[in-house]
C-alpha cells in the first residue's frame, strides 16, 4: 500500500475512533447525571474502564503494535463483583 493511501487509512481510523470517544463521553455524562439524581455515583466504574481499554487496544491495532491492554480490576480483593473475579482468574 502506498504512503498517501495508508496515511488516508489511518486518518479513517481515527476519526471513527474519535466519534466512538465522543460517544462514550456523552454516554458516561448521562449515566454519571442520572447516577448523582439517584444518589448511586459509583455504580458503571467497570463500563468506563472497558472503553478505555477498548481505546487503547484499537489505538494499537491503527498503530499495528501488538494487543497490550487488559480491563482494569477496580473491586477490592474480598468483594470482588463477578468481572473482576474474571479478570483476576
């Protein structure tokens, strides 16, 4: 593939990544509003956490490096919910 047509690539990628953040920004303000009116701030950590996993990952796969990132484990070690148990197995 030719330079232009993969610099065309790359800026494909990106913007649909960049909408993609947009979205799940927009997304995260309106659970984090409903969450402070309902008094339960704290209960979606887990879902942000995979989208920024899910950013670097694409990030890696656009810049062509190896897959490195892994979801975050946010519980502490004896009430751990059911994703973290995941994860930490």
């Amino acid at each position: 593939m030719n330079e232009t047509k993969r610099l065309i690539q790359l800026r494909e990628q990106l913007n649909e990544l960049a909408r993609d953040i947009r979205e799940w920004d927009a997304d995260r303000w309106r659970i984090s509003h409903k969450e402070n009116h309902e008094g339960g701030a704290f209960s979606d950590w887990h879902g942000s956490d995979d989208q920024a996993v899910e950013i670097v990952r694409r990030v890696q796969d656009i810049l062509g490096e190896p897959a490195r990132a892994k979801p975050v484990k946010i519980c502490p070690p004896d009430d751990e919910c059911e994703d973290c148990s995941a994860i930490a197995a």
